[in-house]
C-alpha cells in the first residue's frame, strides 16, 4: 500500500463527506502528524537505509524528539528525521498493541472529532502520551543499541540524577559501552 493511498484512506475515515485531505489538517482533529504520517509510512513499508541511520544516530545521541513535539511537523527542525521516528512510532504501535490498533486509533479519532490523542490511546491501547512516548524511546534504543536490550530500564532500577559541574547540571547517560553510566 502506497503512502497516498493510506493518507486517501485516512481522508475518508476522517471526511466521510469528502472535500478535505487529511494532509496539514492532523491538529484539526487532534489526530498528531507523528500519528497520520507515521501509519501512512507503516503501511507504504520499511524505510530506507539512509533513513535507518539517520533514526539510529538520534537513537543513539538522545536526540529522538518526543511525540508532543511531533504532534506538528511545522515545527520540528529536521522534517526528514521527523517522518523516521513518526513511521518508527507507527511500527512500534503495531508491534506492541496489534496493526489492527492503528485502523482503531483513527476510527476513535474520526468517532469524536474534538477528542484528544491521549484520550483516544488511553481508550484504545490502554496508555497514555507520556507512557506512549517513554516505551516507544526505550524500544528505538533497544532496536538500535544491542548492548542495552538485556538492560533493565534505568527507571526500573533507580533514580533520576542531575550531577552540578562548576554551577551547570549534568545529565547522566549510558557509555557508548554500554557498561555504565558517562
């Protein structure tokens, strides 16, 4: 299935009546670009190699936007990277919580047109945004970090820690190692 006829599709689910496109009208009905793009990529196939990498060097450097950030494509810094995590975050959906959980997801949309994207996940696959998008980073990392895929989530274990350096804060992060923490 070709992305246009996925977004033809979409527009039929959403404009039963027609005279709309889903294209630039996400926010309008609280359906997410990362969400209306992402199942369009999904279905079209799997991304390219160069698109690959470009999704697993923001893997990689903690760089993944989060989906509140890709709720609206005008306003993300890097389009190409944008559409890689929106077609990355679709994959994991339909992984995680069945395809059939996308088709659900923009009928729930469609059903209730001033509805919120949090609302509608919490309805249809049980969790939220912010849970959403925690589980969806962590499984980017796993699918592009081997060494951490045995690793227990660092929340599982411990606590955040913000380490002062000379009046800044420092985040800590896992070694390229895979090891410890840097």
């Amino acid at each position: 299935v070709s992305h246009g006829v996925t977004q033809a599709l979409q527009t039929q689910v959403l404009f039963p009546s027609g005279g709309w496109s889903v294209v630039g009208l996400g926010p309008l009905f609280h359906a997410p670009d990362w969400f209306l793009e992402g199942m369009a990529l999904y279905f079209s196939g799997a991304p390219g190699a160069e698109q690959e990498i470009d999704l697993r060097g923001a893997s990689l450097a903690n760089r993944l936007l989060s989906l509140e950030e890709l709720a609206d494509f005008n306003d993300v810094p890097d389009l190409g990277l944008a559409y890689m995590e929106a077609h990355s975050i679709a994959g994991y959906i339909a992984e995680e919580f069945g395809e059939e959980s996308l088709g659900k997801l923009l009928a729930a949309v469609a059903a209730q047109p001033r509805n919120d994207i949090d609302a509608t996940l919490s309805e249809v696959v049980g969790i939220d945004l912010r849970t959403l998008n925690r589980r969806w980073q962590r499984y980017a990392k796993k699918r592009y970090w081997p060494l951490i895929r045995e690793k227990e989530s660092p929340e599982g274990v411990a606590r955040e820690l913000r380490i002062p350096v000379q009046g800044h804060a420092a985040d800590a992060a896992w070694a390229a190692s895979g090891e410890g923490l840097a």
